[in-house]
C-alpha cells in the first residue's frame, strides 16, 4: 500500500477492531449493534418511492432501465366513462395497426416516386386509402376509439393524403415547371394540413351526412389516379404538365374550401337493397379491373366534381 493511500483511508481504519484486509477494506465483523441499529433506523426513513429505486437498483441495470423505459414511454389518456374520468394506460392495438399499414403505404408511395416508380407510388396511395377508412371502422366495431388513435390516424393521413401525392406529382412532371411546379406542390401539402386540422375541430358539431371540404383521401386519390393514368400514356407533353398543374392546385384549394361533399355515413349497409344494387356493384368492380387507372380517375374526378355542381344547384335554385 502506497503512502497517498494509506493517507486516503477513513480515520477508523487505524483504530483496532478493524481488521485490515485486502488493500484497505475493512472487514465488518466487529462491527458494533450501535451502528447495526443507527443503520437500520436510517433505512426504514427513506421515502418509499426511494427505496423501490434502490431494489429495483439492485436486481441488475438492464431491467432497471427496461423498468424506466416502459415507464417514461408509457401513454396515459384521461377519457370519460360512465359519467366517470378515467385515467387508461396504454394503446388499443388493432385500429392502430391498420392506420401504421396506411401510414406504411404512403411512406411507399414516397420512395417509389423518388424511385421513378410512379404506378406503384399510385397504387399504394389507394392503398393507404383503403386501410385508412378500415381503421376506423374496425375501432368503432371493437369499441376501440380513442383520442390517442384520432390523432394519429391525423398524422397518418397527412403523409399518406398530403405528402405523399404531392411529392409523386412533382416527381413525375411538376418539377419539369420549375418553381411554379413546386409552389403547387406545397399548396395542396398546406391545404391537407389545414383540411385535417379544421376537421379535427370540427368533429360533433356539423352534420356527418356531409364534409366540409374535399376530403383529402379522395383530392390524393384524384392526383394519384391522375398520375397513374397519364403516366401508363408516356403524357409528356407541356398541356399534361399544365393539366397536372390544375389538378393538384384544385384538390389543394377544394379541400380547405366550404363546399358540402357527400359523406355517404348515413347509409345503412344492414338494411336489405334491391338487388339490382349488387348487379350495379359487380358491374363497378369488373370496368375497374378492366382499366383500373381510367375508371379510378373517371370516379374520383366526378365526386370532387359533384361538390362544386350541387354548390351551383343549389345557388340556382329558387327560393320559395
């Protein structure tokens, strides 16, 4: 033992009864009940929250950490039931899943149009809004709602109906304007965001049987089809480009625009229909699989039509 440690060691260790051992620890065997009790006294005044940290401490550092992970990531939502304000932990897992499989397909749609890959940057923007209108369904069905679910489905839309399009048409043709090409391109991104945000407040105080705005899974599905079909044609030429131009500038401004679109929330699906209803049903799916790009546009481009000619029906129409 060096002099600096001898110096550094406690007073007591050069008082007898301490027996010396292994370079300076002192062994405990002596050790007086005076101290045994103070020690113990000491213990039993630690705050409780104090001393579950120091077991957990002591169990090992990989669960105590797993331990504060689970507990610093934890989700708690305050919700009302019964008449009672509840406090829930954790995340239903089922609706989530499906609005992750949207949020995935937009991703998708991203890279492959960064890829070059415009028909499958078009097909997964469909995708994302198939699952989209299944997540909540499927949370509605399994009493699965949440305000945790709402507002991620929200952010999920607005990469899959607000990023994702935007970026395909540029990719595409858009860039190919310059910085006009561009600027549209993050008109409609700025007009999604406001869509979702004022359909967010707006939920409980206006009539489901209509949105206010188009909404933005069916202004992406406008573009996306658009892409789809004008691509599968090699449109290269100026009046495409101009076209393209139009169309992602109107489903960006009808979107945060007051015009009423119908929901079709208010249809029964358990009711009994007659059935040349189904007829007209199998007819719809065997003309899109025969040009699915063609007929998805044709679709898609009469419902963001119909809002602005009810709009001018309506405007026309003479008051009584």
């Amino acid at each position: 033992m060096t002099q600096d440690n001898r110096d550094q060691m406690p007073s007591g260790a050069d008082k007898p009864g301490i027996d010396q051992t292994n370079d300076g620890q002192a062994g405990t065997d002596q050790v007086s009940p005076d101290q045994v009790s103070t020690d113990q006294a000491s213990h039993d005044q630690v705050n409780p929250d104090q001393r579950r940290e120091q077991d957990r401490s002591k169990v090992g550092g990989n669960e105590d950490l797993a331990a504060a992970f689970l507990r610093d990531t934890e989700v708690v939502e305050e919700t009302v039931e019964d008449g009672k304000k509840i406090r829930r932990k954790g995340i239903y897992l089922l609706p989530n899943l499906f609005t992750t499989s949207a949020l995935f397909a937009g991703f998708f749609a991203v890279v492959a149009g960064i890829n070059g890959e415009f028909t499958s940057a078009a097909v997964a923007v469909f995708i994302a809004m198939v699952l989209d209108g299944l997540d909540g369904r499927v949370a509605r069905m399994t009493n699965t709602q949440s305000e945790f679910g709402a507002e991620y489905d929200s952010l999920a839309d607005m990469i899959s109906f607000g990023m994702a399009p935007a970026l395909v048409a540029f990719t595409w043709i858009l860039q190919d304007i310059g910085k006009t090409g561009w600027v549209v391109a993050f008109l409609y991104v700025a007009c999604a965001a406001l869509r979702l945000a004022r359909f967010n407040v707006q939920i409980g105080s206006v009539d489901k049987k209509w949105f206010i705005g188009l909404p933005s899974p069916s202004a992406a599905a406008l573009v996306a089809a658009s892409v789809w079909t004008f691509h599968s044609f090699d449109a290269d030429a100026f009046g495409f480009k101009l076209l393209m131009l139009v169309v992602v500038a109107a489903a960006g401004v009808l979107m945060v625009s007051n015009i009423r679109y119908y929901s079709f929330k208010d249809l029964d699906f358990k009711k009994p229909v007659p059935f040349v209803v189904l007829l007209a049903v199998v007819l719809g799916f065997v003309m899109i699989s025969v040009e699915p790009s063609v007929m998805l546009l044709l679709l898609f481009g009469t419902y963001v039509a119909s809002g602005p000619v009810l709009a001018v029906m309506r405007k026309a129409k003479p008051k009584n």
